[in-house]
C-alpha cells in the first residue's frame, strides 16, 4: 500500500494497516513527517512507525503510475533531494493530503 501525505490521516490509517500485517509505504513531498505537528511529537510517531514497519520515502514526486498486467499498480518517484528515480510495485493507493475549501 502506498499512501501519498503524511499528516493525521495517513498516518494513523498507515499504522494501522502495518500493525495489521500490510506493507506500508509513505510519500510526504516535503522534508518533515506531520509537517503541521509539535517537531518534538512528530519525530517521536515517525520513529514508532518505522519501528511497526512503514517505509517513508520524503521529498518525494510522483511521476508516473501504471497498472501492470499482474493487476499491481507500478509507481514511479523522484526523490528530489538526490534526483534518484524510486519504483514501487502495490496493491492500492490512498491520497492522503488533506482538504482545502473551494471557496
């Protein structure tokens, strides 16, 4: 499972897959897990859920998605800190990066 975002929701539906026995794979665009969050709490959680086993890949962009013939979805990612192109093979995709009112 991927799950693009790491804020509230992505994380805590991403420790709970994990805990449940699901490979768990973050992407945060930015450089900060729980940007939004007390430093301090969020460096604590990041640590716990690389401990329950979830992978988190930052500075991350999305370049490509692609269903392959096995019915895995293949997606492509550069790490834009290092230019260095990331390939993962999942089962599904959750958008976890919030809402914004369109007003």
């Amino acid at each position: 499972m991927l799950i693009i975002g790491s804020g509230p929701i992505g994380c805590e539906l991403g420790q709970g897959f994990a805990r449940l026995g699901t490979k768990v794979i973050m992407a945060e665009k930015g450089s900060n897990f729980l940007p939004r969050e007390d430093p301090d709490c969020s460096a604590y959680l990041q640590d716990q859920m690389i401990k329950d086993g979830v992978s988190i890949v930052f500075q991350a962009s999305i370049q490509k998605v692609e269903k392959t013939d096995t019915d895995k979805i293949k997606v492509f990612m550069e790490d834009k800190t290092t230019k260095e192109q990331i390939v993962h093979e999942v089962d599904v995709i959750m958008i976890a990066t919030g809402r914004v009112p369109n007003v």
